[in-house]
C-alpha cells in the first residue's frame, strides 16, 4: 500500500467515523429521514446538547452542509405569529421539504409548483396548541443542507383562509344613523400590499345597532384558520339597548364568506346582552383563557360595568346564548366603568393567561386596574391585585379631572423574562396633556406589577392641543416589533395633538435599557412621528401593529375614521426606524385604505377595543354615564 493510498483510507475512515460520532443518541430512518437528519440543525431531539460531535466540534455542521435552499416566506427571526400556517419554496425539482418545531421530529410536507404550506400546532386538527405569547422554534430544510431555523413568539391569529399571511380586520361603525360593517383586507404575497378591495364584507344590513362598534380575531373552533367576532353595542333586541356579539367563522381557505343578515346572511353563533343599557359588544376579545387550545369570547362594557366570559364548545366553537349562562362574569363595583378595557396575557410566567381589566373614571376619573391571575386555567372571581394609578408625576391623577388610568393598555413582553408586562395609558393626565406608564412584571403570582412604574412618558404641551388645553397622549396604544429585534416597542396616540390633528408617537425599546422615560412637553421626542391629515378626523383612533406587506415584520396601521374615512399604513424596516410622516403636509403612507361602503374606516380594528379620550369619553357624569359616537 503507498503513502497517498493509506493516507486516503485513513482520511475516509476519520471521517466515517466523526459521522458515525455524530449519529450517537439521533434516530435515524433511512426510508424516511437520512442519518444527515443529525446535522441539520444544532438543537433538536434527533441532535442533543449531549452530543458530542456539536460540544466539541461545532464547527462541523458548517463546514459539511450548505447554506439551505429553502425559505420560510412568511415569517422571520423574531416574527410574532399571527396565522395558523408557516409557508414558503424550495428549489426547482425537489418534491418535498422537512418541516418542524421546537424539538419536534420534522414531517415531510408536499412541495406544490415550488411552494409548500405547513399547518401550525391547532387544537382540533393536531390535537396540540401553543399558548399566547409562548416562544418557539420553526425549521425546514431539504437533505444534506443546513436548516432554515427562526424562533418566533405566538400571537393572535388574524389569518382568515390560512394563506400564512395576516389578513386586517377592521370595522366601520360610524353610528346609530347609518349601517355598519366589519372588512377583512388580505394580504398579497406578490404585491407585497394590502388588497384594496376587501374579500369579506359583513353587515347586520340595518341602522341603529352599531354593528362593527368592535372587532376582534381569534381561532374559536381550534382549525387554525382566525374566526371574526363583531360588537353591536347598540342591538335592542327584547332588552333596551342589551348589545349583543356576533361570530362568523372561518371556511378553511375560503376564509370568512361575506354576510348581510337583512337578506338572508347568517352568523355562526349570536351572544346577547340580558343587562338593560349594558351595550354588549362595546369590547371584545378572543383568548384561550381555560387553557384547553380553543379561543373563547371575553366581552367588556363600562356601561354596567362588567366583563362576560364564554367558552369555546371545542371544534363547535363559541355556541349562541345569552349573558345569563356567561361561563364568568365579574362586576366588582358600580360607576366607576369597569370594562373599559380587557386583556388577557401570562403575568406571572406559568404558561396560564391571566385576565386584566381596568374601569378607567374609578374615584371621579382617577383610574385603577384589576388583575385577575389565572390558577391552571382557572380565574378567581376576585382580583389578586388591583394596580392604582401613581401619584407622581405632579400633578398625578388627582380626584377631579384625574388621569382616567386604564382609558388604553397594553400587554406584551417588553423584557426578556418569561412574564407579560404593562403599559397603561392616562389621557387625562395634567387637564388632558395626558401620559402613559410602563410597568415590568416581577412575575409574582400575587403582585406582579409594582408602583412606581419603570418608565413614564409625558405627552405634548397642552397649548399645541386642540383647544389650547386637550392632547390626550395616551388615548389610544398599541405595542409590537417594528425593528425585528425582538423586543415590542409603543405607539401612543394623541388624538387632539397639533391643534387637533392628530399625532402618533412611536417609541422604541431598547434591548438593554428598555423605555426610556420622555417628556415632550420639555424637549423630548419620539423615534418617529405620524401627523394626520385634518383637524378634528381622529387621527389615532385606531392603531395596530400587524405584519401588512407579507415580510414578517409587524408594520404600524393607523386609522383616521372622522369624515376622513380612511386607513393608512406604514411598513417596518429590519434594523430601522420607519420616517416619520405628516399627512397634514409632504407626508407619504405605504398604503391608504378605503371601504366600499359605510364611514369611519378603522372604527377599530381587530383587538384594539378602545378609542382615544374625547373621543369615547367625551361627555361624562358620575351618576349616569353618557358616551358620544360619530
């Protein structure tokens, strides 16, 4: 045997034996997955950290395998999840592509005219669910190439015909002398924009109901595809002005049909307010909060003063009855709005939402906020901890014209812990200068927001206002990744900034420091800043972040419903900051939606329940509560 020929085999038999290494503790099935499997990727149960080819030579996997050649197209490093389904191509010729999650072993999923589409964990189809706000892994990969791998965090799912990609779910309410509407806009994946035309139009097809006075998006019947729930706040039915909320499911990939129920449409399932002036339907959300994989319908009104809970049937999802056979209801107290906003998110870290609640004109227009925290899937009837608006600043919230803590408020995960954090928003603060205040969750499971708050942010001067005197910075908020760093940053609305035009702050997080404190009356300034078009439209009625350009990054949405009757939107840029924008004067939008029918275009839109102070909560007394609508 020569030098070069033992030196051949020896260099062969080195390397049979690294791969050989490598397999140590991995399945492998020839017919169905090649030993390769193993340097896929890092971490996942065919390869664990134990193994010792990846402790102690990591290097390895990149020097053996190329890059991979297939994508994930609609979704990103950090991307938060707002569909039932992760999408995307593969190389020309191949027939299937391995995909998988977490540490999951990978399934072969069929590649169609060189696209492929894999259903995400959904209770009724998969018999598995990821909880709100959980983290996890997607990879896909072909045989001998590296694994396309990203971690994402679960959020709602707004993604009507389960193409991948968020569709926007906005209503358009105006008021009591007009019909309204609730519009599903798709996605185009080619187009990279919004469809202007909506694929879905429902209507009650009457006047007087306020139908579309809220909107919301949840998978009630647990197949992946979001379902529609719409408020009706005004509907009288047999009870004056009882509310009611109305559900229409999705149909697979034919998404949710359009409906008139004045000529001959149906709703999946009709949930109706027994309170007499409760207005069911002033605020709805979906959320799984017993924990079984099924979204249910949480229903908040400040009218009576309290929120309602139903159920998910299982695959019947969300079945019609009445507030009378509600699964919770909670009222703890009289007159002070309880209801005026809800949301549910995993404060205290163990894997259960828990239910937040805030009645914004406690103690004469002060504000506090009830957090109900969940017991394995179970909420107590009785708040573990009630969160009071703070003292400081100067003037604080004092009793009067107060703060109106909890008019808006978001949770997400600011921080890099485990535990949903808060930011409450006071429009009334300082003769309606108004601020907002960020909160981080020790995860306690008694207390798990503690006063002072982290950071503060203080609106505009008051004599920039419309009427020298009302800003309401903080009447409206909204929380997501528009950098795709993985940390939420803040839209804060002020609907009568710049002498009543409107303004909309967008700040960001920072990974280490987090949200800085800010005071724009006193020279501080937002990362970027969006102006409307005219005085007095509402500018900032609504505001959303939601992925709208199919890139997987969450983009800002802005509605300005009043007389405008228009929606805009404004995309995100990996590692920037979008510019900012002045519609008032040179400003440009990404997109500018607008109905086919009925006014007020983004009334709300879906999971924003609450419009800004002045707006909602224009006339006030603390006898009897009186609301304006446009």
């Amino acid at each position: 045997m020569t030098f070069d020929t033992f030196r051949h085999s020896l260099n062969h038999r080195l390397l049979l034996l690294v791969f050989s290494f490598a397999l140590v503790g991995c399945w492998a099935n020839p017919l169905t997955h090649t030993p390769i499997e193993c340097f896929i990727k890092l971490s996942n149960f065919l390869c664990p950290d134990k193994d010792a080819l990846k402790r102690f030579s990591p290097a390895q996997y990149l020097l053996l395998l190329p890059e991979s050649s297939v994508t994930i197209s609609n979704l990103t490093n950090h991307s938060i999840v707002e569909t039932g389904f992760v999408v995307g191509t593969a190389p020309p010729g191949v027939t299937f592509v391995n995909v998988g999650i977490d540490d999951a072993p990978p399934t072969q999923v069929p590649v169609v005219n060189g696209t492929w589409r894999y259903g995400l964990p959904a209770k009724a189809i998969t018999g598995t669910f990821w909880t709100y706000g959980s983290l996890h892994t997607i990879y896909a990969h072909i045989p001998y190439e590296r694994s396309n791998t990203i971690q994402v965090r679960k959020g709602t799912n707004y993604d009507t015909d389960g193409d991948g990609y968020p569709d926007l779910i906005v209503s358009a309410s105006p008021g009591a002398g007009t019909q309204g509407y609730g519009y599903i806009y798709k996605s185009n994946p080619i187009t990279k924009q919004l469809e202007t035309t909506p694929s879905t139009s429902l209507t009650d097809g009457t006047t007087g109901t306020y139908f579309g006075s809220r909107i919301g998006s949840g998978d009630f019947n647990g197949d992946g595809y979001a379902d529609v729930l719409v408020g009706s706040q005004a509907y009288a039915g047999i009870i004056a002005f009882g509310g009611r909320v109305l559900t229409f499911n999705s149909r697979g990939q034919a998404g949710v049909p359009s409906q008139n129920l004045n000529t001959g449409g149906v709703a999946d399932a009709i949930l109706t307010g027994t309170g007499n002036g409760g207005r069911l339907g002033a605020g709805v959300l979906s959320a799984d909060i017993n924990n079984d994989g099924y979204d249910d319908g949480v229903f908040a009104s400040p009218w009576n003063d309290d929120v309602f809970i139903f159920y998910s049937q299982g695959s019947a999802g969300v079945i019609s009855q009445n507030t009378n056979s509600a699964n919770l209801t909670y009222k703890p107290a009289a007159n002070d709005n309880f209801g005026t906003y809800a949301y549910a998110g995993d404060v205290n870290g163990d894997g259960f939402l828990d239910l937040v609640v805030s009645a914004a004109t406690y103690s004469t227009i002060v504000g506090r906020i009830y957090i109900f925290i969940s017991n394995q899937g179970s909420l107590p009837t009785t708040p573990q901890q009630i969160l009071v608006a703070p003292l400081e600043p100067s003037p604080g919230c004092a009793a009067g014209i107060g703060c109106q803590f909890g008019t808006s408020f978001v949770l997400d995960y600011f921080n890099s812990d485990r535990c949903i954090d808060l930011a409450v928003g006071g429009p009334n603060f300082n003769t309606r200068q108004g601020i907002v205040f960020v909160y981080h969750s020790t995860c306690d499971p008694i207390s798990p927001y503690s006063n002072p708050p982290v950071a503060t942010l203080l609106g505009p001067p008051t004599t920039s206002c419309n009427g020298g005197n009302n800003c309401s910075f903080g009447g409206t908020l909204a929380s997501g990744d528009t950098n795709g760093d993985g940390f939420p940053d803040l839209l804060i609305g002020a609907a009568g900034a710049s002498a009543g035009i409107g303004d909309v702050y967008l700040v960001l997080n920072d990974p280490i420091t987090g949200f800085r404190n800010m005071d724009l009356s006193a020279g501080g300034s937002a990362d970027s800043l969006f102006s409307g078009s005219l005085a007095n439209r509402l500018f900032s009625s609504g505001l959303q972040f939601q992925d709208t350009n199919a890139d997987g990054l969450q983009d800002i949405v802005i509605s300005e419903p009043f007389t405008t009757n228009l929606l805009y939107t404004f995309h995100s840029i990996r590692g920037g900051v979008p510019a900012s924008q002045n519609l008032n004067g040179s400003g440009v939008t990404s997109q500018t939606l607008s109905p086919p029918a009925g006014t007020s275009l983004g009334n709300t839109i879906a999971e924003l329940r609450m419009k800004a102070e002045g707006y909602l909560w224009a006339l006030f007394s603390k006898t009897k509560k009186y609301f304006s609508f446009i």
